[in-house]
C-alpha cells in the first residue's frame, strides 16, 4: 500500500509519519531528507524543484514492488505532485490512499513554525509568511484529512490508524481516497 501523506510545513505531518511508520512497519520516505541531499551533493540549491520530489516517486515505486507498504511524506502541494504519488502506487498495483494534513488552529499553527527545531542540517525553514504565500493548490478529490490543532500526535496517529482501517491489518479500510472529511 502507498499512503501519500501531504500538508503545509508545520501542520505535523513528519510527526506523523514517523508514527504511522513504526505503528504499521512501513518505509517512510520524506521529500525534504532527499531535496537535502541533493543540495549536500552539490547538484542543486534550494529549492530544489521537481528533483526531490522525482527521486521519491521511483524510491515509492522501488519499495512497492518490493512488497513494502510505503508512506510518502511531502507538503505535496500540486495536483501534479499529487497525480505523480499516485501513478507510482497504482503503477505498482498497489491500494493508494492520499492524507492531507492540516492545523485549523493559525495561532498554533504559527506557534509550532515557530518553536520547532529542524532535523535535516541545512534545511531552510519557512517562516509563517512564507507558508500563508506558498502555493498550494486545493484538492480536487477525496482523502482522509487529519486536523492536529490542540492534539496529540499520538491522537492524531490513533485518527488516522482508525480511518485507515489498520493497512495490513485488521481490515479492509477505505479503498483509495476513501474516508475524506
């Protein structure tokens, strides 16, 4: 199974697929771990453009064949970027299902920008108003939403576990983009 896990910077979604990850034994790809490497190898500067988000689709797609559950981790704001995860899951003949992660809570929101500490040296970290001016395009068909405002992580993972249907496990959960708000 390819769970496509996006969302603004600050929302919780590395939290959460961290989570998730070790709740259902899964490989966790995260796009900015590969745009940082990038950068490291001297190939490019931030931002780095589609690179990053190139080389996670062929990992998801590697790791999907392989038999792996795989969960996708991006902000993932484009239609495009959104269609490329799923031709990597479907391509594989895998159950795809997508995850926007949100903060309804701006005060928070801000907050945790604020406040977080990054674990990718070198990574840039948006500020508030680089995340209100990113471009991020609304979705345009279903997905389980999981909001983090005023909760923890670990509700957040038991949420979206529950809305899964347990992948692998105790159920059949929603077919591919089952399960939106």
């Amino acid at each position: 199974m390819l769970i496509v896990i996006g969302g603004l910077p600050g929302t919780g979604k590395t939290t959460l697929a961290r989570l998730l990850a070790a709740h259902i034994g899964a490989v966790h790809l995260r796009v900015d771990t590969i745009e940082q490497a990038i950068v490291r190898s001297g190939l490019a500067r931030h931002p780095v453009g589609p690179a990053g988000y190139a080389v996670g689709y062929a990992l998801a797609a590697e790791h999907l064949q392989q038999g792996l559950t795989v969960i996708a981790e991006s902000v993932n704001p484009l239609a495009v970027t959104r269609d490329a995860w799923r031709e990597a899951g479907t391509g594989a003949g895998v159950r795809v299902v997508e995850v926007e992660v949100v903060c309804s809570d701006p005060a928070e929101h801000r907050h945790r920008l604020a406040t977080r500490s990054c674990d990718i040296p070198g990574l840039p970290q948006p500020d508030w108003q680089q995340v209100l001016d990113r471009e991020y395009e609304p979705w345009g068909r279903e997905r389980v939403v999981v909001d983090t405002a005023g909760q923890d992580p670990r509700k957040s993972l038991e949420s979206l576990v529950h809305r899964l249907g347990e992948p692998g496990g105790a159920g059949p959960g929603p077919r591919y983009g089952g399960g939106a708000r």
